[in-house]
C-alpha cells in the first residue's frame, strides 16, 4: 500500500510540473516585450549615458497543440507594435505559410488563431512574416519580420512495428539468455516532447520459453535444453507500448516465429536386434540382399548415419554400403555364394553418425550394433556375364578377323554349365562383328570406317548348352577409333573474285578446311602452295595459324580481257599421324571494281575502241573480203567442170573399168561373158528380190560368203569377193553395190544404161527420159540428158 501511495503521489507531481510547464509557456506566448518608442537609456561603467534604439517588434516562438478539436479557432498568440497606439490607424498583415488558410490575424488587435486541426506528423512548424501598415494609405510602419508557429506534439500516434511477422532460428539446447532476434517498433510521435515516443517492449505471448528486453526489444532464450525433437516451432507476440509504458499509453504488436534448429544430440538406435535375410546362390557379386536402418531424430547433417559391418563369419562374403537418401545400410554379395558348401552367415552390423558435436558427446555413444543373419537358398539361374555392360575399342580399317573384345558368362548353378554365345542380329544388322560361340571374343567381319559409324551397339546373348531356355544378354558398346584416313577440304566450294585495280598484297579472300577426322588427326591445318607454283607471280597464300589462311595479290594490274580467270592450287596438310594432305584448287575471277573496291562486273568484255579504224584495219578487212570472193568463184569453177563423160577411151581390162567406175550393169539374162551364178544376188535365193530403184528401209545382215560356182575363172573370184565385200559392209548402200549392175545382158526391161556400149556405138538415144526416174537417176540425166551438149564438151 505503502508503494502505491508513492506512485500516486509521483503521478500528481509529474501533472503538477506538466501544467506549470503549460502555463509559462502559455504565459510567454501571450505576453511579448513591447519597446517604447522613445529611447531607452543605459548608464556605461564609466557613467557614460549610452543610447540604443529599441526594435519595433519582439518575437518569441509560437505554440499551438496539434488535433485541437475544440469549437472556437485556437489562439496562436498576439502581435503588437509600439508605435500602435489604440485608435485604429495601424492594420496587422499577416504572410507566409498557411496564412489566411490555416491560420488568421486580427488586423486591428493583432490576434492569430488557427482555424484547422494540425497535425505535427504531417507537418511541424509554419513559418509566418507579420507587418503593421497604416490602416488609410497601406503604408508600412515598421519593416516585415518572420516568426515561427510551432506544432506542439501529443501522444496521437501508436507505435508500429517495421515487420507484421519476423521468421528466427535458435539452436536447440541453447543457454539461457541466448539472443534470438531484435524486433524494433517506431512511433511517429515527437520523442523530444514529453514520453510519447519513449517505447518498452513486453512478452504477451510465448512464456515462459523466451524473454524480451524492455528497452532493446531483444527476444532472448528463457528455459534451459528446448529440444527440437519435442517442439520445434514457437509463436510469440511482442507489444510495444509508448508513454513509457505507462497507463494510457498506445501499443502495438508484432508476431515471432522461433524455430528451433537441430544439434546433434540423438544416437542412431536400430527398431529391432536381429534381422533376418536371404539370397540365392544365382546372385553375383554387387548384388543387394537386403537393407537395415538405424533411426535417428535428428535431421540434415546431423541425422547421418553410416553402416559397417565389424564382425561375423560372412564379413569375406558380404558388405555394406550407406544409401544417404533413404540412410538405409544395403547390404551386398561381394562374393559368389555355393548353397552346398555353406547355407547361411552372421553379421555385425554397426551404424554410427557421421557428425558428432562435442557439446554433447557426453549423451553418446552415438552408435548401436545389430546381428544380421542370411541364409543362401538353392536355385537353377540362367548364365551371369561378369559386367552388366562391356566397352571395347576397335581401330577403324582394321582387317578382317581383328579380335574387339572378349564377353565372359559363367553357369551359377553347381553343375556349371557350358556357355554358348551369339550375337543379336537385331543389333548388328549390318554383321560388321562374329563372335566364337565356344570363349566368347568378338571379331570383325568387314572393314570399320569410323567416319560412317563411330560406335557399334550391340547384344550378346550366353545360353547353357544343356538349357536353353537358361539365357542371359549383355550391352556391349564397341567404339572405333580414328586413324587419320581422310586429307583436309575446302570448308565451302570457294570461288573467289578479284579486281583488276587490285593493289600489291592485298588480301582479298580468306579460305578454311574441314575433315572428317577426329579432332586429333584434323584441325590444326597447315595451308601452303604446290612447290612448283610457290613462286607464282600472281598470287600468294599465308597461313593465319588458326586453321584459316589468307590468299594475297602478288601483283598490280590485271586484265580481264588477258585473263579472267585463274585456277589456284592449294595444299591442306591436316595434324594427325601420319598427316594427310589434299590438293584443292580456288577459281579466281577477275572483276571491274570501283575505286572503293566494289565489284561491277565480272563477264569478259572486249574493248571499245573510242575512234575509227585505222587504215592498216580497214586494208586487213578488205583483204579478207577479196579472198573470200576468190574462193567462192573457184568453188564454183571447179563445180562445173566436174561434170565428165563417163566413157572409157583407154583400152583397159573390162573389169578395171566396171571396179573404177561403178557403172550399171544388165539384168539377170546377161549370162555371156560368164556364168550367171557369179552374179545372182543371194538374197535372190530365197525368193526374195529387193527393189533397186529405191532405199532399202533395214541394212543387210552379214552373211558367210558363197562357194564359187563350177568352172569359174578368175573373174569369178573378184566378184564373189567384192559382193562379200558389199554385203558384209554395213555403210556401203545396197542400190549401189557391183553384183546389181555388174554387166548388161539381154531382155532388161529398163533397158541398157550402160556406158561400155555407147562408147562404142553412134546410137541416137533420147536420155531426157531420165528426167522422171526420180532424185536417183539425176546425175545420169545431168550426164545424159543433152546429147548437144555432151559434143560440146568432148
């Protein structure tokens, strides 16, 4: 009782001062030093009379409380001049910030109200510039003078906080008193003006787990070993209250979320003492048994466990391996297991965390044991290939028959079955591999190019011979290794254009390469010219040493109409061992540029000549002209003379004059001078007898020739030859071949045409008939179609 008495009696004190506080500045603002307007006169240390002209106005700093909601304007204070003397001639003006708006002056008394609300935390002092005129002529009085109306605060604001919610962490088992998070609050309130911003911070929410420092807002830990594993995650609320938290002052809240983060402090512990497994005696080494796992309540790091196996008669046999994802320990066959020499194995498993925190290694030991007993059971499995997937490595063109690799499968069961292997065509459609059925090595049957295919993915299949159904396939990738079998190209069909006005060692293209190599036996490429154009006076080659090259003009001064065109050989040599090297060749067009170098034309142009022929051109062209006529006037010429009788004078052998000449002969009756056998046409024979007198529509088949008849003479034998001749050349024309028109007979219905007998006659027989024989006959009518004419010529 005694201490509330003493709080109230503080409290009545505190109010007391607040209201005499109120009252003198309520009292300062309302009473302001007025100045005579005489002078004032002071006495010096000496007794010297000193005069000091007094100021017109005395200016205090105003005061007005904010959020005043009373009825009547608020009186800010009063201004008053010296020189005003009450009757009504001096007017107050009133200037500045918020003047006529907010706040309002009495031109005769001088008095300043506001007449809105003020915020302080919108807006904290005005600043105002007062003046007295004369009320008739507006004259000023005095100079303008500023004061200040300051916004005296109250507590109208609560404090806030700069978050809703805040998220902290805090190891668990943390002493007491350890820092969790600050939360701050704000109050918009003046903090120099009373204690409406002097903030204490308290706990409404989250005892007795955590603490909070009254001035600070610090949230510190309040109980000892907090364990995660029993509650991890804790709300708090926080108030801030202003006024000191006193009675009356405003509040606000904010909520903490403490998660409890997690230390090591838990061992691992297995569910159970023994477990049980089993494996067949078919598994092969790396294969799972089975699984065991510790748990620990512990997360993350701290909650690692790993597994070993310390003891017991199959630690030969088996392993164990961690799996971190599911923190299980697998246990593995490391060895291939015989049901008939042992049936089952012990054991000693032991999991152990992997991270200890030596805070509390005096809660361990962090680890425990287990028995893990396996049993082996009997079965009949397929054959076990030693991989689950074979990589082997073949050069490519490699010969026929070269050994790739070799696959091994083996029969788990005891009796230990003969293994058969083969390939799956499926997978090698192409049957570049063999493999012996018997070992199991893989052989090529063709040649690899590397180029085409550079792996090779196929199955192998191993069966028991005795059981074929017991089957088993294996992946084996075959990889063929490059040689360097392929010389360096161009990189593009280059064509390459350069300007007449091009300057010495201009570049003027840049070339590149490609090879179908590996990147060891291809770039880096080395260009360079044939050794026998190396010094070529047209251009050269540079190689940029990064398996580009540069080619360059060598010289000034190129002439389409020279040449416009030149083929460039250029030799690619690649990196690979041995290196490969390939000649390609770069057409180069010369081009009509601009003198900025841009192409205008690249088509061969002949020149324009800018004035007429010269003499000697025209006396060239006139020449040609008069040769030309030449040779077409003896052309002509020799076309007429050509025309010759085609009777012998000459005493010749008969058969002379028939092989020279040609001439038509008589008609089948014609069996005088020999026999007539000589002469028949074979074709004749079967019955068949061509037309003469027009093209035959299919060429003469070579056929063997005839027997000679029966008492032949010579004669004979150089008209069966020269008619073999005829009928075994398939260009020679049939209508004019010797065995029709060999010699005239008797009884031809067309008649003679014979030339032998008119060279020796004086018959006077008309040819112009000829005339209508047809195209066949015209060079006779022109021969013998004018009689006159024929005595003209001889």
């Amino acid at each position: 009782p005694k201490m509330k008495e003493d709080n109230c009696l503080h409290a009545a004190l505190i109010c007391l001062g607040m209201l005499y506080y109120s009252h003198a500045i309520t009292t300062e603002k309302l009473t302001h030093a007025r100045p005579s307007l005489h002078g004032h006169h002071e006495k010096g240390k000496e007794g010297q009379v000193l005069h000091r002209s007094k100021r017109g106005w005395v200016w205090n700093q105003f005061f007005v409380i904010e959020e005043y909601t009373g009825p009547d304007p608020v009186l800010v204070g009063r201004l008053h001049s010296d020189i005003d003397s009450g009757d009504g001639n001096i007017k107050y003006i009133l200037s500045g910030e918020g003047a006529g708006i907010i706040f309002v002056i009495d031109d005769k008394s001088g008095n300043i109200h506001a007449t809105k609300t003020l915020d302080r935390e919108e807006r904290a002092q005005y600043t105002l510039t007062a003046q007295a005129v004369d009320r008739n002529t507006n004259r000023p009085l005095e100079p303008p003078s500023e004061f200040i109306v300051k916004v005296q605060d109250i507590n109208d604001n609560p404090p806030e906080f700069l978050h809703e919610n805040y998220h902290a962490n805090v190891p668990e088992r943390s002493n007491v008193g350890t820092s969790v998070i600050q939360v701050t609050a704000s109050d918009a309130d003046d903090p120099t003006y009373g204690n409406s911003a002097k903030l204490v911070y308290s706990i409404l929410e989250g005892q007795p787990y955590f603490s909070v420092e009254a001035q600070t807002g610090i949230i510190r830990t309040a109980l000892p070993n907090m364990d995660r594993e029993a509650k991890e995650e804790y709300h708090v609320v926080i108030q801030a209250k202003d006024m000191g938290g006193h009675m009356g002052g405003l509040s606000g809240t904010t909520k903490v979320t403490i998660t409890l983060t997690d230390v090591n402090d838990n061992p691992p512990k297995f569910p159970q003492s023994v477990y049980q497994m089993s494996v067949s005696e078919a598994a092969v080494p790396g294969e799972e048994v089975g699984r065991v796992k510790a748990k620990d309540p512990d997360i993350g790091e701290n909650g690692l466990v790993a597994y070993s196996i310390i003891d017991g008669d199959g630690m030969d046999m088996f392993e164990i391996t961690t799996d971190y994802e599911t923190q299980e320990g697998v246990v593995k066959l490391k060895k291939l297991l015989d049901f008939e020499t042992k049936k089952s194995y012990s054991l000693k498993v032991e999991a152990a965390n992997v991270h200890i925190d030596p805070k509390f290694i005096s809660n361990g030991p962090f680890k425990d044991t287990v028995t893990v007993k396996i049993s082996v059971e009997d079965a009949d499995e397929p054959p076990v290939f030693l991989k689950p997937s074979y990589i082997f490595e073949v050069q490519e063109n490699a010969a026929s028959g070269t050994v790739v690799g070799k696959v091994h499968a083996k029969d788990p069961d005891a009796a230990n079955s003969a293994i058969r292997y083969s390939i799956d065509r499926h997978t090698d459609l192409e049957r570049y591999f063999t493999i012996n059925a018997e070992d199991g090595n893989i052989k090529t049957i063709k040649t690899l190019d590397r180029e085409e295919i550079p792996w090779h993915n196929i199955s192998v299949f191993a069966v028991e011979v005795h059981k074929q159904h017991q089957e088993a396939k294996v992946p084996v990738a075959i990889k063929v290794v490059d040689v360097n079998d392929n010389a360096p190209k161009f990189a593009a069909a280059y064509e390459a254009f350069v300007c007449e006005n091009a300057r010495s060692n201009q570049q003027f293209i840049t070339i590149s390469a490609d090879d179908k190599d590996d990147s060891a036996n291809g770039p880096r490429f080395i260009f360079s010219l044939p050794p026998e154009i190396i010094h070529n006076p047209n251009f050269t080659l540079r190689d940029n040493r990064d398996n580009t090259a540069s080619v360059l003009v060598r010289r000034e001064g190129f002439s389409r109409q020279k040449q416009d065109l030149y083929l460039l050989p250029i030799v690619i040599s690649d990196g690979g061992l041995p290196p490969m090297s390939s000649t390609n060749t770069l057409t180069i067009r010369v081009c009509g540029c601009d003198s900025n170098g841009s192409l205008l034309s690249c088509n061969a142009e002949a020149y324009i000549l800018n004035a007429g022929l010269s003499t000697g051109a025209l006396i060239a062209i006139l020449a040609c002209i008069v040769i030309l006529l030449v040779i077409v006037v003896l052309f002509v010429t020799l076309k007429r003379q050509k025309k010759e009788p085609l009777i012998v004078f000459e005493e010749e052998d008969v058969r002379e004059n028939i092989i020279t000449y040609d001439d038509e002969g008589g008609g089948e009756e014609d069996t005088e001078a020999f026999d007539i056998a000589t002469l028949q046409n074979p074709d004749g024979i079967n019955g068949f007898i061509p037309r003469k007198d027009i093209k035959p529509e299919y060429q003469y088949m070579p056929r063997p020739g005839l027997r000679p008849a029966p008492n032949s003479v010579d004669v004979d034998d150089f008209i069966n030859t020269r008619i073999q001749e005829a009928d075994n050349d398939p260009t020679a024309p049939p209508y004019d071949s010797i065995q029709i028109y060999g010699y005239e007979g008797r009884g031809s219905v067309a008649g003679s045409l014979s030339s032998l007998e008119s060279a020796t006659t004086d018959s006077d027989l008309d040819y112009d008939y000829l005339q209508n024989w047809g195209p066949r006959f015209k060079k006779l009518a022109d021969l013998y179609g004018s009689k006159d004419t024929f005595d003209d010529d001889s």
